[in-house]
C-alpha cells in the first residue's frame, strides 16, 4: 500500500467536507455584507463561550495554567453570559472551572492553587513535605477560595462582553484584535461554504486573509480564517483559525453558566491554617 492510512482518511475527511458546498458558493455573502450583522447577532447573544483564549488580566497566570494543561492553551475555555454577571474559566469539556468571576467576587480551585504553591512557594522543599502537605489537603480537591480581595482588580473586567466588545472595536478601528491576535480587517470578501465538522450538516461560511484560490480553506493551505454558521439573519463565528492557534466559539444554550461555589465548596482560612498545623 504506497497511502498511509492518515493519507486516506484526510483525503475523506476534506470531501466530506466539501459535499454540501460545491453548489452554494456562489451563494456565500461577501464578508463586508455580513460582517455588521455578525456583531450584532453575537452582542444579542445570551451567552458566550471561547476556546483557547486568556485575558490579558490573567497574563501572570499563564505560566500556572499551561502547567495544569501539560501543553498550550487550545484547551482553555472562558465562557459566561453575556450580561457580564458571571464568568468562568476551565481547561476542558466538562471539567470543573478553575476561577470564576461574579462581579467583585473571585473564586480559585484548589487545583489551581495547589499548581500556585508548588511551583512557587514550596519551591526548594523536599518531595517527603511536599507529600506531606498533599495529604493534610486532600479533603481540599473540588474546592474553591474567596480570592476576590488578592484580584480585586480584575475581576469586573474579565467578562464575556467586554472580550467581545475589544474584538468588535479592533474589528472597526482595522486594527489586531488583542483578544485573538486576529486582525478582522484583513479578511478577504470571497468566502468558501463548507461543513463545519464531519459529525453533523451543519455548514458554515469560510473567510480568510491568506487564501489565494477557492478551497485554500478546505485544503489547508489558508490558516488564517474565520468561519460563520449559514444564517444571514444571525451568522454568529464558531471558528477561528490564526496560524497555529484554533478558537472555538459557542454560544446561547451551548454555554454553561457559571455558578458561584456553595458553602460546603469553599475553603476558609481556619481550613488552611488546620492543614498546616496537620490536623
């Protein structure tokens, strides 16, 4: 056999992919015709949720986060309503979040905090107290502290629309979208029309900035785009492709909403001073 089994299956999974759009692209909006209503119907969303995006407020958080992860950040999810009410950060699909923002309130898993103490303040000690503090704080896994006084700060500004408000106004100032390192303005006004995934029909309009020629997109020789769900009267982005970074964006009933930490949830400071003294 001179194909890979890989070979064959991107072969399969990108005419898939193009079934449904050899018909319909001459169908696709040009993106200066779409692109206003496409900020409008994602601001009139209820909710929203972004994969592989960190705020610039969490900057000196990266390095602790990338540390859980293992790897980079493509697995980051920060999701939340868009009334700015609530919002949450987790690294995975149903994964527990691991800071979440109510207003001025801000809640850290212990999972983070553990990642905190180790690499930092617990630098230097010996495997044996190291192990000796995971035990005394075991009965802390699935919790969450009150950090809300240490990120004071930040914590009103870390919410779904002020993140879709920054990309929307890089978008009109034609400037890099600092949110996504996207710059909207370069975006070319020929489209492709493809499926979004081999799992479902759902089909989506391709925009990019790179491509030179019709299937660039589909082919992998464009990855610097955007792809918007088939619906002229609410055409919301669920993908963005910038080099080797990949966002995923959901929206609405797609959403978790945050919820805050219930008491039993919460470490107190009498817990943590318990768990220093062994008890």
């Amino acid at each position: 056999m001179s194909r890979s089994i890989r070979a064959v299956v991107a072969t399969a999974a990108i005419a898939g992919l193009a079934l449904s759009g050899c018909a319909r692209d001459s169908d696709v909006p040009a993106y200066d015709d779409i692109e206003g209503q496409m900020w409008e119907s994602m601001a009139a969303s209820e909710a929203m949720g972004m994969t592989g995006v960190l705020p610039d407020e969490m900057a000196s958080d990266r390095e602790i986060i990338v540390d859980m992860l293992g790897a980079d950040l493509s697995e980051l999810q920060i999701y939340g309503p868009l009334d700015g009410s609530a919002t949450a950060i987790r690294l995975g699909d149903d994964e527990d979040p691991i800071m979440t923002f109510f207003g001025d309130e801000v809640y850290v898993s212990w999972d983070m905090m553990w990642e905190v103490l180790t690499s930092s303040m617990m630098t230097g000690a010996s495997e044996a107290d190291i192990e000796e503090v995971r035990q005394n704080t075991a009965d802390f896994e699935g919790k969450y502290i009150d950090v809300s006084e240490n990120y004071a700060s930040m914590a009103e500004s870390v919410n779904m629309a002020d993140l879709l408000e920054q990309m929307r106004s890089a978008a009109e100032a034609d400037q890099t979208d600092e949110v996504t390192g996207f710059n909207f303005g370069e975006l070319q006004q020929e489209g492709d029309y493809m499926r979004l995934d081999m799992e479902t029909d759902d089909t989506g309009w391709f925009y990019s900035t790179d491509g030179q020629k019709e299937g660039d997109i589909m082919n992998g020789e464009a990855v610097h785009f955007i792809g918007l769900v088939t619906d002229r009267e609410a055409p919301r982005m669920v993908e963005m492709r910038n080099g080797d970074d990949r966002m995923d964006f959901t929206w609405d009933d797609e959403v978790d909403i945050p919820e805050k930490p219930s008491e039993d949830q919460l470490i107190t400071e009498e817990d943590l001073m318990a768990a220093a003294a062994g008890q």
